[in-house]
C-alpha cells in the first residue's frame, strides 16, 4: 500500500512536471523531447514568421515540445565593446541552457557542416541517450562568446548550415525546416528524398 502511494506520488509529480526525471525513469515514462530555440532579435518579419510557425506546427506533430525564447540583445559598439556584447548575451544565454541534462547546438559558420541525416541521427541520439531536449542558439548580432562555443563543443555541437553567410531570420527558417525534415527521417514519413 505505502509502495503504491509512493508510485501515485511519483507519478503525480512527473505529470505536473516533466523535470521530474527521476519520477518518469521509476515509471519507464518519457516526456515530449524539448526543442528550445533561442535568438536575440525581436524582429519579425512575416514571411518568416509564417514559415516558422508552418514547420512549427508540423515538428510538434511529432510529439516535440517547441519553444521560442528571445533575448534582450546587449549593449555593443560604441558602448561596449563587440567581446563584452557577446559576454552578456551569453551569460543570458547559458543561464537557460540545463548543462548536463540538454543539449547546446549553437548556429555559427564555424561549425561543422552535417547533412540532414546526420542531424536527424544526432538528434535522435540526443534523445537515446536520454536528455531531456536540445536548446539551438542563434547568435546575437555580433555573434557567440568564446563561453559559449566551449560549451557547445563540450556539451553539444556548433552546426554551420554552409559557408554562404545568411541572415539570422533565413537561418531560423532553415533551423525550422530542418528539424520537420529530421522528424520525417526518424520517423520515415516520405518528406526527405
Ligand atoms: C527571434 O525569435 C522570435 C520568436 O521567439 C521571432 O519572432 C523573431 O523573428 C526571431 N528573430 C529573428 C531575427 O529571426
């Protein structure tokens, strides 16, 4: 009886919380994988914003959680320096960021170039390996912090989407179009020829 109670209770705290990790594993339960997107830019332009939402909606058909967080980008040049800017907006950042629990996929033309299937696979990984979601940063105008890169290649990935420079509105489109397409490969929904 007391064993039963302590699995109802178990039970109650990972439906009122997904954070509840330790609850869901007890049960075999899994919650919705989280994809968090974070920008710094509130600008919107419809086009994108529309094809956003599209891909959206299509990706948390899959049973993915999806957020957007934007951030207030930091004072740069002439009030502070480019490195301070980036030091802000990181900090800012990584403070969202679970270390140890998810995942850090930075946006940066440093990063290495994968194709849609290795990105389906790493995420699908992501997941095996039991991480609560993945948080994908596109950098702020001046771009990421040295911290920030660390922490991806230590806890995660830095992902370029080619050597062509776009903006960041274009990239988020990408980003969203990729993970519908990442979710049509894992689940083979014929999308991805
Ligand atoms: C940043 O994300 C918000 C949604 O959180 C979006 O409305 C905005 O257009 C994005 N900014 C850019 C530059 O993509």
């Amino acid at each position: 009886m007391q064993r039963f109670s302590v699995v109802l209770f178990l039970f109650a705290l990972s439906l009122q919380s997904c954070d509840s990790f330790t609850a869901l594993g007890v049960l075999g339960l899994r919650c919705a994988f989280k994809v968090r997107v974070v920008n710094f830019s509130k600008t919107k332009e419809k086009w994108s914003e529309e094809a956003c939402r599209d891909f959206g909606s299509r990706v948390k058909k899959f049973g993915i959680e999806l957020e957007e967080v934007t951030l207030k980008p930091a004072p740069g040049p002439p009030k502070r320096t480019v490195i301070q800017q980036r030091e802000e907006e990181g900090k800012e950042l990584l403070s969202r960021v679970d270390v140890g629990r998810e995942k850090l996929i930075v946006l940066d033309e440093r990063g290495d170039i994968m194709t849609s299937h290795e990105f389906a696979d790493y995420l699908k990984k992501c997941a095996d390996d039991g991480d609560r979601g993945v948080t994908f940063a596109i950098g702020g105008a001046n771009g990421h912090s040295e911290e920030v890169q660390q922490t991806a290649r230590r806890q995660g990935k830095m992902i370029s989407f080619g050597k062509m420079v776009m903006n960041h509105q274009v990239a988020r489109v990408v980003l969203f179009e990729q993970l519908y397409r990442a979710m049509t490969i894992q689940h083979s929904v014929p999308y991805h020829k």
